[in-house]
C-alpha cells in the first residue's frame, strides 16, 4: 500500500476554507461513516471541484433505485478490472461493514468459473461491469441486464456507477490517493 499521496491530504479538522469545510461535514455525515475519505481529502486545493465531485459520488452511489451495495459491488469489480487499489479495498470493506456476506465479496474479486453463490441479479450485473470497464459494450450487453429483470432506470443507475468508478481509479491512482486506515 502507498504511504504519501501526490497531494498532502487535508484534515478536516484544520481545513480554513469554508466549501471545503462544508463539503468535509456533509461528506462524513452522509456517506455514513464518521469520516472523509482520502479521496476527498486529496481534493481540498479545488473547493468547486471537491463540491463536485462529492455531489457526483453522492448522485450515483447514495440516490437511485438500486441499492448502495448494489454499486459499490460494481465499484470493486470496476477496480480490480483496472487493477486500482483504492476503491477496490475501500469499497470492499464498506461492503463488509454494510454485512455483505464473505462469500460474496470473494467472487467480487475472484474468478470462480460458472458456479456462483450470488443472486441472479447480481450474477447479471457484475459481468456486465467487468465487461464494461474493459471492453466496448454493445446492445446484446444490455439485452442481458433487462432478461435480468433490470429496469431501464437502473441499467443506468449500473452505467453510472461505472463511470463513477472509472474516474475514481484514475485519479486515485494518478494522485497516489492512500487507502484509508480501514
């Protein structure tokens, strides 16, 4: 694991800017965590884009049809197709937190052949964001999602959350973004 970021991490506690203030507290009380990711932290030399970008986290992964779980899943197998630590470890110990079983999150990160343990839903989902983080997608793809029983309002909540994840593996890694003390 990384032990310095490209970017010193702010403390939210002895942040003087009042977005970033603002943003820090709304951070640590909505993601649910009692704290403010390093991500975040990392963020704190662009107040607008800090706001931003916490307001496109918070759009995709805390509002909407599908669950949290549900998107955090795609986070973890988005990051480990881009072999990007950070959200993957990050997001798996959410995962864990939020009592997601063991069993589960060892296939989110592991290739187990054909035999699964995970909802059919899931089952459709996860391919699917493999898939998309590597590979151009086509409508076949997206055929498979609905056969799922997945409405058109959360096959986009699913590509959202790619999207979401494909930014956050490539700043993470760019600005050397620690993990969390997990």
């Amino acid at each position: 694991m990384r032990e310095a970021s490209g970017f010193p991490l702010t403390d939210p506690m002895s942040a003087t800017d009042p977005q970033v203030r603002r943003t820090f507290d709304v951070v640590e009380q909505e993601l649910g965590f009692g704290m403010v990711p390093n991500i975040f932290r990392s963020m704190a030399y662009n107040p607008p884009l800090l706001a931003a970008n916490w307001s496109k986290f918070k759009a995709t992964i805390l509002v909407g049809d599908l669950p949290r779980t549900v998107k955090e899943m795609i986070g973890v197998v988005v990051s480990e197709v881009n072999k990007s630590e950070y959200a993957r470890l990050v997001h798996l110990h959410s995962l864990s937190v939020q009592g997601v079983p063991e069993l589960w999150l060892k296939q989110l990160t592991v290739q187990s052949g054909d035999e699964t343990d995970l909802p059919d839903s899931l089952a459709a989902v996860l391919p699917f964001a493999q898939r998309a983080a590597r590979d151009p997608l086509s409508i076949k793809d997206y055929s498979a999602l609905t056969k799922a029983g997945f409405t058109n309002k959360e096959i986009f909540e699913v590509v959202a959350s790619i999207d979401l994840f494909q930014s956050v593996n490539a700043y993470t890694d760019l600005a050397c973004v620690p993990v969390d003390a997990l």
